[in-house]
C-alpha cells in the first residue's frame, strides 16, 4: 500500500499551475488541479481476489483507471477487523462499475503518461460525469456493496450508460502495466507472513479433523425415535406440534440440527427436553415461512408498482402496455430494462451486427458474474456506443422507480459493459457476410 501511495505521489504533474493561477480557476477547475497534483488520474492493474497476495489462489485481473484518493472505504466495516488497508482508491474499472478498493489490490500501474493521453482523449465530459456519479454515491453508503461478503477492501456501486465508452478503453494489454514492487524490507514481511499463514491453516486443519473423530459417526434413526416418541407424548406436554413440523424442522435445519441433538444427547440430556426443544425450532420455522409468503406478496405488488409507474401496464384494469408486452416475451435477469432498451428510438437505426453488439453489451455483466480478465482487440462502433448512451434516462427511470420500491436487487443488472460489443459485431459482420447475396 505504501508503494501504491509513493507511485501515484510520483506522478506528479510538472506544469501544475501556481497559486496566483489557481485563485482564478472555478472550485470543479481548482478540484480536478489538485487531482493532478497527487498524481491522478492513473491507469491501475486491480487484482480482485480476496487475497491478491496469496499466490496460490487465482488472479482476478481488471484494469481502471483511479481518480480519487481517500482513507476510508464507502461501506463502514461492520468490525475493526474487517476495516481495509489504506489508502481506498476511487475509480471505473474495465467492466463499467465504480469501485472503491484498497491499495492492497494494485498489482500493476502505466507510467508512460504518452498511454494515458491517448486514453483519456476526448474524455472530459465522461470524466466530469464520473466525478459527478462517484459524488452522489459518496454521500450514500446505501448506495455501496461489497464486491463478495465481507470483502470491505473492494466496493462497487451503480455505474453509468455515459462511463461505457471510457471503461472499454481502459482495457490495454497486460504488458502495458508495469509491476508493483514492494520494497525489500516488505518483501521479507511478505514472505514470514505466509510462512506463520501456512502454519495456521496447518493447525486449524489438524483440529478441525480431532473435531471430527472426536464426534464419531451420527446415527439419525436414534435422533428420529426421540423425536416420534416426543411426538406420541406431544398431546400430555402440551406442544402441539404435529410430526411434520419436526421435518420441516430438520429439513430446514440440515445436518447442523442433527448434530446439535445429538450431542446433546449423547452428554445425557432428557430426550424429551432435545425434543421439545427442537419442535419450537419447528414452529419458528413454520413462523417464517409464513413471513416469507407476505414477503412474497408484497414483492409482487411492488413489481405492479414499478410496471405502472414505468407505463408498462395500466393502473386498473392492470392490462399490459406495449412495453409490457415486449417484457412479457424476454426472459433475462431484468425484463423489462431489456424491454425498454430494445424499444428505445435510438436502436431503430441499427443494423443487424450492431443490434448484436448492443444487445451483448447490455447482457455482459449478467454473464459475467464477477470481474473476469478479458482483453479483445475487436473495437465497437461510434452507432453502437451512441445508442447505448441515449439509454441513460430510461436507466436512471428504472432504477429510481426500482430503488423507491425496495427491490435494489435489480439494479446491479442495469451495469452496461462494452468489453466483448466488438467481438460481437465482428462476428455479426462475418455472419451477414457468409449470408447468400439476394438477387434483385
């Protein structure tokens, strides 16, 4: 992390302006100066892993391109130890998704400042529109999740229609990227670090095997008597519980309810108390599922909520409008964004490949479920790109209307990601290509 804050401080820009200079600027002009001035913005190489320094698990690779620079993360940690290393940079990776992540994931860094001209050409306004979405989102930590559970190192948010185009030309080749090397000193932690790492796993390996002879083997037809003769006495004791609420119990409660019964009695507990104990298990679990059944109601009429406001179904008579009638016809993690992308006026005009590359484009984090290291050298169409950013009001639409219902969830299938567009339209273009020639 220290070699990561030396670096960026050693890109410093050398026809920084002075201070008579800066006093005549606006406060957007001063903000992206002192940026410069602390070396940003700069093109990073991210492994993503959850420890990218173990080198036996595998790298996650993503390239992005660093704006901000802060000592703390978004998301709060839920704990001080989950708290990550400073310093937390800001920045779009490759896929097109903000991300908040530690220092500690930088592997690599383009120094030839000639590379991150030709990138950031013509780039302004998508890099003021960056600024703008990374502001709002600081404000709102609602608006930040973890990149896996309890990973506060690496944090992501909602992205941009308008950012796409600059997230595709962060995807330079490996060799681009020259290596973080920590210093010697560093090293030499590192390396006794694993060494005490790789004894530990060694010792919690050993013990978790005692664990398991110690348990021996579990017979459940002795936990399933208990639990019929508990059932036969139920009326005396006053439980009620019938038999199938112990099942479900269990069924439920898996391997881990057995366990817990089991040892129980095997230390000489009253079966009839395990029993009891277990059939109010049950009951809490007959409680929820009944909870989860509201849960489920309600989410369907917060579904209708979001069809209406969006003027894909009509409010009384609940009849579905042309865009709910297109929704009703794809099967996708998100319908009826799918819809309203494919009936948008600006995709009217595209040709068959492009279409293609536009509909990949929207589906690409769908397929690709976490940051995967993925370079093409097939480049997408200005027509592509342009209708992809015409889609930023519909997808701002959708995702307050499904954010002031409750169903965040949804969102993160709103990401567009233009990475795997050109291969797409060139397999398109090959395709129309190999088609018969119509004779007039």
């Amino acid at each position: 992390c220290a070699a990561v804050r030396q670096l960026l401080a050693g890109q410093q820009h050398l026809d920084a302006p002075g201070t008579a200079a800066v006093d005549q600027l606006d406060e957007t002009q001063q903000q992206q100066q002192q940026q410069q001035a602390s070396g940003l913005p700069a093109l990073l190489l991210l492994n993503l892993s959850r420890h990218p320094n173990d080198e036996t698990q595998p790298a996650q690779l993503l390239p992005a391109l660093a704006v901000q620079i802060t000592d703390a993360c978004p998301l709060p940690p839920t704990s001080v130890g989950d708290t990550p290393e400073t310093p937390i940079i800001i920045c779009l990776g490759a896929d097109n998704r903000p991300m908040a992540v530690s220092a500690l994931h930088v592997v690599g860094m383009v120094r030839d400042p000639e590379i991150l001209s030709d990138v950031l050409h013509g780039q302004e306004d998508t890099l003021h529109r960056l600024r703008s979405i990374l502001d709002d989102a600081a404000a709102n930590p609602k608006l930040w999740a973890n990149l896996a559970s309890k990973m506060f190192s690496c944090q992501v948010t909602f992205g941009s229609t308008l950012t796409s185009a600059l997230a595709v030309r962060l995807n330079l080749p490996l060799e681009s990227f020259q290596p973080v090397d920590p210093q010697q000193e560093t090293l030499e932690q590192i390396e006794h670090q694993l060494v005490v790492l790789k004894a530990a796993k060694q010792q919690l390996k050993e013990a978790q095997q005692l664990e398991k002879e110690q348990q021996g083997q579990i017979d459940p037809e002795e936990i399933f008597a208990v639990l019929a003769a508990a059932d036969g006495s139920s009326s005396s004791n006053g439980t009620g519980a019938p038999a199938a609420a112990v099942d479900d119990a269990l069924a439920s409660s898996g391997r881990e309810l057995a366990v817990a019964a089991y040892k129980a009695l095997k230390a000489g507990a009253d079966p009839l108390n395990v029993a009891k104990r277990m059939m109010r298990k049950a009951k809490k679990v007959l409680a929820e599922t009944d909870e989860g059944s509201e849960t489920t109601w309600n989410s369907f009429m917060d579904v209708l909520g979001i069809l209406v406001e969006l003027n894909a179904m009509e409010a009384h008579t609940l009849r579905l409008l042309p865009l709910g009638l297109v929704a009703r016809s794809i099967n996708c993690n998100n319908e009826l964004w799918m819809a309203a992308a494919l009936s948008h006026p600006g995709v009217m005009d595209l040709t068959p490949p492009q279409l293609a590359a536009f509909v990949g484009a929207l589906q690409c984090t769908d397929l690709l479920k976490r940051p995967m290291s993925i370079w093409s050298s097939y480049q997408v169409s200005d027509a592509v790109v342009t209708a992809i950013e015409q889609l930023e009001p519909t997808m701002e639409s959708i995702y307050q209307a499904q954010t002031a219902a409750g169903q965040t969830r949804w969102n993160e299938h709103l990401a567009v990601d233009l990475r795997l567009a050109g291969m797409v339209l060139a397999l398109g273009l090959t395709a129309v290509q190999a088609l018969p020639q119509q004779v007039p």
